[in-house]
C-alpha cells in the first residue's frame, strides 16, 4: 500500500468514525488547498521585507496578510500589540516565548499536568524527575485544582505564587473544562514582578468568537495553537505587547526555528478569514452547547464529570467511581468507532500512561453539524460501550451502529 492509498484509507475513517478528541477538528476545503499549495516550495528564513533569500514578495505579502487577520480577529490594536505566525507548534511557541523573556534557570509556573496542564509549562513527575524540556532549563513549579471541586481556589493559588516569585505564571492547558480568571491571574503575577502568559490553544476559537473570556486585556503574552477550535492546520501564534515582540521574534527564528512553515502560515490566514464570518460564531457557541449537553448526560448516568460540568468544548470523565480505567475504555470505544483519549484526573491514583479518566470534545462533532439531539445518542452509546468494553459483539454492535450515524454527517474538507 503506498501514502497516497493509505490517505485515502485514513479519509473514509474519518468519515465513518465520530472524532471526539477535543484537540482535533476538520479544516475546510480552503485550508486544504492552502496547504497543500506552492508556497511549500520556497524558503523564507527571517522576518517580512529582511529574508536571508531572495524571491519572497509574495511570502512577505501572504505573512503579512496573516499577521493582520490574526491582530482583527482579536481585536487587538496594533500599536499596543504584536503576533508571531512562524511557530511550527504550540509547543516551540511557548519555548520561543521562555527563552526570549526569561534566563535558563529562572522559576516558572504553570497549571499541575493532572489537573489539566501542559508539558510545555515545565511538567515533571511528583517525585522530580524532569519529564519536558521547559523543565530541564527552568525550574518548574505548578499549582493545582482543588481536588474535590475539580476547580481552582484562586486565593490558593495567589498563595503559592507570592510564595514561588516565578518569573512568569502560565495558564491554559489541554484538560480545564472551566473559565479561567484571567485578571486574577495578572494581578498576582505583577505583585512578584513575573510575566503573565496565557496560553489559549484549545479556547483560542471560542475566544475569537466571544464565547469563552479574552485574556487579552490581562495578559502580557498570549499563545495558541491553530488546529482546535480555531479549525487551522497545525501550527501556532504568539501575541504580545509591542515592547516584547523583537525579542519573541528572534526567540523563534534564529534561536529555534530555521525557515518557517509558509503552507502552514497560509492555511492559518485562510483559517482566520472563516473565523471571521458569524457562520464561524454560530458554530463555536454550538460546540460550547454540544459539550454541556454531553456533561448533563454523563452526570445523569452517575459518571464523575470533573468539576460538575463544563464552560468550554471539553469535558473530562473520572471513571474510579465506576471502577474503569481510561486506557481501556479508550480502547473498547474506539473499536465503537467512537474516538476520544485517556487522560488523568484531578487527584490521579493511576500512571500516567494508565490514568482514570477519559477527555471528550466537542469541535469535530460540531464541525459536521451536530447539535444537543446528536450528543444525546452519542452519550448512550458511550455509556453502554463502557459498561460492556469486554463484550466483543456488543462493541461490534455498537461500531456498526455508529459508523451509519457517522455516515449521514458531511466531514468539511472531503469530496463526496
């Protein structure tokens, strides 16, 4: 079998599966096309009109069209705030953003891995061992939940900020299903004299569309990635104040990055300019609806839905009161054609790689046009795979159930 037929085999899973991971969506046609284009072919180290090579004017003007949609669909003034869209990743993002404001060695603090965090923010494992790269040039703190509400105490975590004095304090992660308190957490960062970055890769559509709190007005720097709600390809933007923005430059080209993704860059502006239609609104307040439907429906079959329920487009299930584990219950659902991902849980009793919960979302779902009906049937299905995941025929039962649903729903992207 060669790539191209192995694409092809990839395409119809996709679209005889339900996608569920809250970090995955469907981008557009356009995006495809964007990415897939000629642009691919050039090579274009350096920032817009200073390149290293020559036969860039239509990347500079393609750069530039970008950073300006990236700068309206925020609604950020240009005097006051800067973007960088050559990040390859979220992940290189926030390094870039580290090693341009900070010194090896200097404290940083971002959200606890169980509770939700990122390995970008610095994670290591509670007995110390250094697990990401940001933790083995900083040294890494973190604050945590409150585990039996599954959300943050603020004065809690303003406690152990005045305590630590990092130099810069993270929020976002990949698995806090609620609002955080952007002004909160700047305050309490500028009583230590520390950076406060907010690192909005999952929320960063919801955001654009008025649906989940700006941090803009709080923040010194805000990270996000392109691929999740905001349904771009892979890649990244780093926002900061004016003042900031040659160091955050140079810090991802030339001290991380060589020539950067321009099919990356330029399936991103494509990407902005369909966040910008009220079409795109609708969409991000249904996924918001969709996933609090699915958290209703989990808390009615006495699921443990980690802090109640959700603002956002995830939701994450702790399943020790059902005596399952997450890596299994991963497994039985997706031969259920139903695909979601372990994850720990706040409190988590189990290895990270066996952990005790399960994360669900929203934005592919919603993408294909699903709405509270949809996420109703889906949940049954769920809960009757997980209290059946060694019953063969029942998963067999239920996949084919779920393949034919899957069916009668367009995937944006895919000729049909």
């Amino acid at each position: 079998m060669n790539i191209l037929e192995i694409i092809n085999q990839e395409e119809k899973r996709q679209q005889e599966q339900l996608q569920m991971i809250p970090s995955e969506n469907y981008v557009s046609k356009n995006v495809l096309r964007a990415v897939g284009s000629v642009v691919i072919n050039k090579y274009s180290e350096g920032q817009i009109g200073k390149r290293y090579y020559q036969g860039n004017e239509n990347i500079d003007l393609i750069e530039s069209r970008v950073k300006q949609l990236a700068l309206k669909a925020f609604d950020l003034d240009e005097n006051i705030w800067g973007v960088n869209v050559q990040a390859v990743s979220g992940s290189v993002a926030n390094l870039a953003v580290y090693t341009s404001l900070l010194q090896p060695k200097d404290k940083i603090m971002g959200m606890n891995l169980y509770d939700g965090g990122h390995l970008s923010h610095g994670w290591k494992l509670p007995d110390g061992k250094k697990i990401s790269f940001t933790s083995m040039i900083f040294e890494s703190v973190n604050y945590q939940v409150d585990p039996e509400t599954g959300v943050f105490d603020y004065n809690l975590v303003k406690n152990k900020v005045l305590n630590e004095k990092p130099k810069i304090l993270i929020s976002g992660g990949t698995a806090y299903p609620r609002e955080l308190n952007h002004q909160a957490l700047s305050e309490m960062s500028k009583q230590v004299g520390a950076y406060y970055m907010a690192d909005i890769a999952h929320e960063a559509g919801l955001v654009l569309a008025g649906v989940n709190n700006s941090p803009f007005k709080y923040a010194d720097v805000v990270t996000m990635t392109t691929r999740k709600t905001l349904r771009g390809p892979v890649g990244a933007m780093i926002f900061a104040k004016k003042e900031l923005m040659k160091k955050i430059d140079y810090g991802v080209f030339p001290r991380l990055q060589g020539g950067p993704p321009n099919h990356q860059i330029a399936g991103v502006g494509v990407a902005l300019e369909e966040a910008l239609t009220l079409k795109f609104k609708q969409y991000a307040k249904q996924v918001i609806e969709n996933a609090k439907t699915l958290a209703s429906e989990f808390i009615k079959m006495g699921y443990k839905v980690t802090s109640g329920g959700t603002d956002k487009h995830l939701l994450l299930l702790d399943l020790r009161n059902k005596n399952m584990h997450g890596h299994s219950s991963a497994i039985a659902l997706e031969k259920a054609n139903i695909i979601v991902n372990k994850n720990t849980v706040p409190g988590e009793t189990s290895k990270p790689y066996y952990p005790s919960g399960l994360r669900l979302g929203t934005p592919s779902l919603t993408s294909r046009g699903m709405k509270e009906k949809e996420m109703i049937q889906i949940a049954s299905w769920i809960n009757k795979v997980l209290q059946n995941q060694k019953d063969e025929v029942v998963l067999q039962q239920i996949g084919q159930k779920v393949k034919n649903f899957a069916l009668g729903y367009k995937v944006p992207g895919i000729d049909y």
